[in-house]
C-alpha cells in the first residue's frame, strides 16, 4: 500500500475536513477573532490531521504486509481467514467474518468434488474390473471356434451373444453414472406405457434368463408421466439383479404395477403407481435389508453367488432421487424379493 493510494482513498474525508476548516475560519472570522489566532488554530487543526493520517497509515501498511506475507507462505490459501492477523478495527472483523463464512463454503464444495471425483474413480476402477470377465471368455471363445465340432458352433455363438450382452450392460451401467449428475439435460417427461417398457427390458434379456431358467410375467396395466430411457435403464438393473439371486430350479420374475393404498406406511406419497419387480429368490437377511441401496453393499448373498460390486441398486437409488421416484424393497430370507418403485401422480398432469 502506497501513500498516493491511501491518499486517494481518503480522499472525501481530507475534502470533508478542508471544508470544516473553512466553515470555522470564517466562523471566527466573523465573530471578531484576530486572523492570526484563526491561522493558527488551523494549523493546528492540520498538524494533528497529518499525525492522524500517518499513524494509520503505517498501522494499516502494517497489517496489510502481515496479512500479505501469512498469505504467501501459505500452501492452501483458502483457508486464509482462520489466519487472519487480529484487528481492533471493527470492518476488518467483519471482513474475517466473511471470509471464514466464505471459505468454509469453498472448503465444503471441494471436499464435495473429491469425495465425487474419488467415487467415480472407484467405480470405474471396479466396472474395468467386471468388464474384463466377459471380455476374457469371448476371446477364449473364439480361439476355440474353430476347434469345436459345427453342431456345437451355434451353442458357442449364443454365449458369445450373452457374453456381448454382459459387456453392453456394463458399458450402459458406466454411462448412465456419467450422466447420473445431470439427469435434466436428458429427461423427457411424457405419460409412458409401463408394461411396453417392462417387455422390451425382458426381451432384452431374454437369452440370460434363458440360460438361468427363469420364467417372466409382466402384468403393468398402469401407466406413469416420467422418462421412458431412464426407467427402462433404472428397470433393466432391477431385472438383471431379481434373476442374479433367483433359484436356480424354479425360478421366477413378476413385474406388474398397482395403485397406491393410503395405508402403506413405507411410501411418501398420498398417491401415485406402483412398479413392482418381485422374484422367488434367495431373499435378503432383515439387518441387511436397509442397506441394499448403499455404495459398494453386496451383503451375504453378493458374497456367496457371482461375484458382485454393488453398484447396480446404488445407481438405481441415485437416479431415482434425480428422477423424483421412490424406490424401496421388501424381502424375507429364503422367500424372495421385492423392489418397489412409486411414481407420484401430478393431479394436474393427470387431468390433461
């Protein structure tokens, strides 16, 4: 901080002072004091305004060069305002106030990013790691294509279709996270036909399920205002995860949709449609059950079939909550698993 600028910057108050100085010459002036005791009143007057001036001055130069040089040694400069040099000054105490206000802010935001730049890390660290997996048995595949008798080359090009299929999931799963943080770039709300999406999903699937002997219903007369790509995504993991943890003789997936009762206590809304993704599996233990839709939660059952990162029901929660739907599950141990998805009803899109 220079003089000039200091100068400058009090420039009203030097103007507010020469004012008074004059307002109070003429004053005396006029009720008949000697001219020399006016002059040296004013003189005065400026002597204590120039010790005033520099007093501060270097007080504020001072404070400033601490300020600057606390600043320059430190690495994280955002957290300037917890290392602020203390001021009697009222407005430099507002001003730390602030600043402390404001770097918390920015702290809170930057631990935000990392914690979503470390998931994302590991995420894909983990969707590498699956992807592999089929990658590998494809290639294994084909190396041993030519080997195989012809009778068997048509059951090799079906696993190397539902090998394929495994690899597309995965890369949907990866792009749809990418995306998870902003759905409303991409979300087309219009009233949508549940069961028509409920078929394509199965149809989609339907060499895995094949495979799995698992049989499929689908009964959704109901229909919902929401996004039709984002559901049959978010309904495509509900599926693939039902048939995971389905028996392996008997097995079975109901979808279907239904109306909302009052009485339900598990659900927030006063009304809306239910989208229903019920299988006959293994089921999931009671303490368990609370946690399916965490981070990285495989539970005993993920821990004892194949091999799973527990990313699949996280996602679906994820764009739920962007979506505005409720998910939550239902389940007993041994008997099956049911995994509910409630759209509320708009009374005014309803009526148009």
């Amino acid at each position: 901080m220079k003089m000039r600028e200091y100068l400058i910057d009090k420039l009203l108050l030097l103007t507010l002072h020469v004012g008074c100085m004059l307002l109070l010459a003429g004053f005396l002036y006029a009720t008949g004091y000697e001219p020399q005791f006016c002059v040296l009143i004013l003189i005065f007057w400026i002597l204590i305004l120039m010790l005033w001036l520099g007093y501060e001055y270097y007080s504020r130069r001072r404070y400033f060069h601490e300020l600057w040089e606390t600043l320059n040694k430190m690495d994280q400069r955002y957290l300037l305002g917890e290392l602020m040099p203390v001021s009697h000054r009222l407005e430099d105490g507002l001003y730390r106030e602030m600043i402390r206000i404001s770097n918390k802010a920015v702290i809170e935001r930057i631990r935000q990013i990392e914690d979503e730049q470390k998931e994302y890390r590991e995420y894909i660290e983990s969707w590498v790691h699956e992807v592999k997996a089929p990658i590998t048995s494809i290639d294994l595949m084909c190396e041993n294509f030519k080997s195989d008798p012809l009778e068997n080359q048509g059951d090799v090009v079906r696993r190397i279709r539902l090998e394929n299929q495994k690899i597309e999931n995965y890369v949907d799963m990866a792009l749809y996270y990418a995306r998870s943080e902003d759905v409303y770039k991409d979300y087309v709300i219009r009233r949508t036909n549940l069961g028509e999406i409920a078929v394509v999903v199965l149809k989609r699937n339907k060499g895995y399920l094949i495979q799995s002997q698992i049989q499929a219903e689908v009964d959704c007369k109901d229909k919902a205002y929401t996004d039709e790509k984002w559901i049959a995504f978010i309904l495509n993991q509900l599926v693939l995860n039902a048939a995971k943890y389905c028996r392996k003789k008997g097995g079975k997936i109901w979808i279907y949709t239904s109306q909302k009762h009052k009485s339900d206590a598990l659900t927030k809304h006063s009304h809306g449609v239910r989208l229903v993704v019920k299988d006959n599996g293994i089921g999931i233990k009671e303490e368990e059950l609370g946690r399916i839709f965490e981070k990285g939660f495989t539970g005993s059952n993920g821990r004892k079939t194949e091999r799973s990162t527990g990313m699949g029901l996280y996602l679906c929660k994820k764009l739920c909550l962007k979506l505005g739907i409720e998910i939550y599950a239902r389940s007993k141990a041994g008997e099956g698993t049911e995994v509910i998805l409630e759209f509320p009803i708009s009374s005014y899109l309803s009526k148009m």
